[in-house]
C-alpha cells in the first residue's frame, strides 16, 4: 500500500519523531509500504514523517550511484531509532530535492562523512560510517527524524528567493504525480 506524502505545511515534518519498539504493531508493513511509497515517487529516501508517521524511521536506496560506485549496487536500507554520532570530513554541494518539497531543488552543503549508530529491519544493532552519496541521503533523511528540512540549510536570502515556492505547496497548488496529504489550512 502507498501512503500519501505529507509536504511542506504539514506540522508532522516539523516535530521530532518517536522512538520505535520492537513489538511496534505492523512494523514490517509500515516499512514494506515506505519501500512500496519510495519506489513509486522515485526518491532515493524516505522518512517515516514523510508518511504521516512520527516515528523513528527512515529507508535508503543508495543504488542509483552504482555505475560511479559498483559497491553500491544493493544499497538498500533501513533506519530505526538512528543516532548520528558524528559528521565530518570535507563539506561538499548536491543539488537536493525532497519528496515532502515537490519542485524544489537546491544546492546544499554537508559534510561528506556520517557516523551512525542504528537498528536495521531485524532489530540489530549497527555502528557505521557512510559517505559520498549514501552519506548524503542519511544525512537528509535523518534531518527528517528531528524535524529539519534540507530548506533550513538554505541562506536566508535563498530561502527568501523560494518564498512563493514554498507557499503553493503549502497550499496544495503543487501536484506531483504521487499522491500527497495537502495540509490542512490555517484557521
Ligand atoms: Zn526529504
């Protein structure tokens, strides 16, 4: 099953989400409709604030990247209760967009490196360093988990420039071809 994408607007984006347990009820389906979701809106991540779910978890599929690194291949994985531990390295620019952002892109700059400490989809525990494009959509998808878009890493001038961007989103002018949740309008 696909969820409807929550977009800018949505309160839901903005708040930190919730530790997950194990026992979490229909956990593998939350996660098997996040794949189902990713997949049909062509993201290369996706958090669970994404799908309406202020939850710990976020999924990235790293395999588009495969032909500048063929290790990336299967890159497919699952995030729960994810701690970054450290970013470092050299910052570097992506042009970024967003599924919670339709239409938008724009050039951000992290850091190459990320540390993180995580549960994958059986519940064990990992400490791992991810980096380059991978590295990338963790940091962007983590953001998610504490209530950050990759906008806030924007200049205030820049965010100023995409203003009315933001607005028709927001309310529900701009139609991407999946489905999304328009938020509900300001009383
Ligand atoms: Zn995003």
């Amino acid at each position: 099953m696909k969820y409807p994408v929550t977009v800018y607007g949505d309160p839901l984006l903005r708040r930190k989400a919730e530790s997950v347990d194990k026992d979490h009820e229909g956990l593998a389906e939350i996660i098997e409709n996040m794949w189902e979701t990713m997949y049909y809106s062509d993201g290369a991540g996706l958090a669970a604030p994404q799908v309406g779910l202020s939850l710990r978890i976020f999924i990235a599929d790293a395999s588009a990247a495969a032909d500048e690194d063929p290790e990336l291949k299967n890159f497919k994985k699952v995030f729960i209760n994810p701690e970054i531990i450290e970013t470092y390295g050299d910052e570097w620019i992506m042009n970024e967009g967003c599924l919670s952002l339709p239409e938008i892109r724009e050039d951000i700059k992290r850091p190459d490196k990320v540390k993180i400490r995580y549960l994958d989809e059986n519940f064990e525990s990992h400490e791992d360093v991810f980096e380059g494009y991978p590295g990338r959509i963790i940091q962007h998808e983590y953001d998610h988990l504490e209530g950050v878009l990759f906008i806030d890493h924007l200049s205030p001038l820049k965010k100023k420039l995409i203003k009315n961007k933001l607005r028709n989103i927001a309310s529900g002018k701009v139609v991407p071809h999946y489905q999304i949740k328009i938020p509900a309008k300001k009383a």
